[in-house]
C-alpha cells in the first residue's frame, strides 16, 4: 500500500463516525395544523403552525405571511406562544402560531405556503447556533356559497346583521340655510365591516346641496368573534325652493345561525323646503359720491402695497409651496388623486411614498391598507379580476383616510439620550 493510499484510507476511518453523529443529530420538527379548508366567504378559517427544536432557540422562528389575492390572513390576538413536547424522553421546545385565513370572494385559493426560518442551539455544543429552512408547501382554501344565497351580491354573510338610521332635525317646510343630516350605521357580528358595500348615494334634489362624510369603519375581535359596523353620513343644505326623496336602502345577506337569506331595509325619507326671499328695492345699498371716492382710493392703495410686496410674497408663496410638497399632508393628497383616478401604478408608487414620510403610521392602519391593496391587486390581477374593481377603491381610500401617525413610534426615535446613563 502506498503512503497516500494508506493516508485516504485513515482520513476516511476518522471520518465515518463523524458522519454518523451528524445524520443523528435530531432535526427541528414543523407541523401544520389545517383541519378545515372550506368555508362561506367571510367567515375565517385556522390555521396553526408549531415548531419544535431539541433544545432552545436565541431567535425568534421567522413565520411566513401567507399572502394571497381575494384572500385575508389575520393573527389574532397572542397569535404567537410558547409551547413543549416530550419526544422520544427528551423535553423539546417551541413556538406556536395561530392564523386566521378567510376567503373573501368565493373560489378556490392556493396559498404560497413559504418557509419558516428556525434558529436553534446545537445539541452537542449548546454555545453554537445551528439555523435551518423549512417549506410548508402551497396551502389550498375554498370559498362557498350556501345553497339558496348564490344570487346576493355582494355576498355577505353574519350572525346577525342591523340597518339603522337617524335624521337629525326636521325634514320638511325648511329655509334657506337649514340642514339635515342623515346618518345610516349598518351592525354585524360574525363577520368583518370590510365585507359591507357602499349604501348611500349623494341625492341630487332641487333646492338641496347635499355632501357625503368618509364611512367611518369599526372592527372589534372578542377572542376570534369577528364584529364591527360601518356608518356613513350625508348632510343636505338647503338652498332655495325643492322637495324630493332620500332614497330607501336595502341590504340582503346570509344568516350563517339560521341558514336563511334576509334583507335589511330602510325607508325613503321626504325633504321639501321654501326657497329663498326675492331681494326687494329697500333691500339694495345706495352708494354716494363720496363712498364712492373712498372705495376707489382703498382700492389704489391695495394695488400699490400689492405692487410693493409682490417680489416678497413670491418668494414666501415658493418656499410654502416647496415645504408643502415635501410634506406628508402633500403625499397623502397625491395619494389620494392617484386613487380617485383609480391609476393602480401611480397608487402604488404614491403609497410607498406617502408611508416612508413622517410621521410614520400606526402597524394596525399599515396592516390595513396593505391588505385593501391586495384586495384591489386581486381585483385587477387574480384569477378572476373583475372590470372596475370599485370596491377594492373604496376600500383602500377609506383605508389611507382613517389611518392616523404612531405618536409613541415617532418620539421614540427623535428622544435624546440619557444625560447620566
């Protein structure tokens, strides 16, 4: 045997065993929990992922977001614990995490399921992190219509559903410079206020000058009970002569406890009011001479004092105008515009604008208009796209309009240091 030979030979002796210790060393252990896969839309269905490590992890396990269109991911809350097992007699440790995935459109949904980094100390030498990627694998969902409910559309689908309103004054035989304020709040419980519609319209009454407020949307999640209500606002402002309706508003949907479809109504309201008093001759100003010189006079001092300041006003009226269009307020507005125009591209990119100024926003209104703009991305670019997509506009333009800045998140980082750490 020659002395390179003899030397392969014994670097291969010493190396099997150690080759054999590392295929035993045990692996980390995911599973995935996903008993129920189809549901009404609206309604969520959970899913739960645990990692399990043989000894401990310095870094939190990376879970993978499970984005999908037409579908809504939410974590509830302390949707992520801690949790052990005893296997094979040793104690292993981990992290659970619970998710909550709903369809919010009828149809079959794949879920690109992602990887779940895992960062664990090694069981041989407890002092050296051992890191490791695990794939879950795509993760199909359904979203199915009830029998008997296929014709409501939008489909919504609740425990239990109200339509109320409130008219603010009286309604009829009004003057010039009254108002009325009609405000419609529809309530639901076991499902999300995203899946209400738009229910009122602005009239167009002779006579009245009528405004819609933004929907004001509330969600509230009683240990993984869904509920909320959206309100909605429009005050009529009377002008002159004119009379007509507010209309009726109806509201069909699915009640998931009794597995019926029932419609939620609400009347028309009347609205008339007298016009405005003719102007009489009494009523007119009469000008002299000298009130005439007087104004003419203030008039010429304006326009020098205009003519003087101009070059100054200029300038400030430049640098507010520069100020002003670095500003968030600036961003919003353009964001805003973009979609109003209902331009995806420029929504997009006036987006990520608009969130990277300060002051930055709250993580629960990041969350919300990131999930509206995936629900709009879906509308034009899903499976199923639909031609308008004018609820996914809405959606995300109520979502950008009742976002508000983290105050706690902004001073954190604008605090000066200690003075005696």
């Amino acid at each position: 045997m020659t002395r390179s030979a003899f030397l392969t030979l014994t670097a291969l002796l010493w190396l099997l065993p150690q080759l054999s210790l590392a295929a035993d060393l045990p692996e980390p252990i995911v599973e995935v929990e996903f008993e129920k896969t189809q549901t009404i839309p609206g309604q969520f269905l959970p899913l739960r992922i645990t990692v399990l490590v043989p000894t401990w992890m310095p870094q939190p396990a990376v879970f993978p977001t499970l984005d999908a269109p037409n579908v809504r991911v939410r974590l509830p809350e302390r949707a992520t614990s801690p949790t052990s097992r005893r296997i094979d007699g040793e104690d292993w440790s981990g992290v659970s995490r619970r998710y909550m995935i709903t369809p919010l459109v009828p149809g079959k949904f794949s879920l690109p399921g992602g990887a779940v980094d895992i960062t664990y100390a090694d069981p041989d030498n407890t002092s050296v992190p051992l890191t490791t990627s695990v794939d879950l694998g795509p993760i199909e969902i359904e979203g199915i219509v009830p029998e008997g409910a296929e014709q409501l559309t939008p489909f919504i689908a609740a425990k239990t559903l109200k339509l109320t309103q409130e008219i603010s004054g009286e309604t009829t035989d009004l003057k010039p410079g009254d108002s009325i304020r009609r405000t419609v709040t529809v309530a639901l419980t076991g499902a999300s206020p995203m899946m209400l519609p738009q229910l009122t319209e602005v009239p167009q009454i002779e006579g009245f000058a009528a405004y819609a407020e933004t929907p004001v949307l509330e969600e509230k999640d009683d240990r993984g009970l869904l509920s909320g209500s959206r309100k909605e606002v429009v005050t009529l402002m009377v002008q002159g002569n004119g009379q007509g309706d507010l209309p009726a508003i109806e509201l069909s949907w699915y009640n998931i406890s009794s597995k019926t479809v029932e419609t939620a109504s609400l009347e028309a309201v009347s609205v008339s009011a007298t016009g405005a008093p003719a102007l009489t001759r009494e009523s007119l100003t009469r000008f002299d001479a000298r009130t005439v010189l007087a104004m003419a006079t203030g008039l010429i001092v304006l326009l020098v004092l205009a003519y003087l300041c101009w070059p100054h006003l200029a300038r400030l009226r430049r640098e507010r105008r520069a100020r002003y269009q670095k500003s968030k307020a600036f961003a919003r507005r353009r964001l805003l515009a973009a979609i109003e125009s209902q331009d995806y591209p420029a929504t997009v990119k006036a987006l990520k604008i608009w969130t990277e100024r300060p002051p930055h926003l709250r993580q629960k209104d990041q969350t919300r208009i990131r999930e509206a703009l995936h629900l709009l991305g879906a509308d034009r670019y899903g499976d199923h796209p639909r031609k308008t997509g004018q609820e996914g506009w809405r959606i995300l333009a109520d979502a950008v309009r009742r976002s508000v800045p983290d105050e706690r998140q902004d001073a954190d980082k604008h605090a000066l240091p200690l003075l005696n750490p």
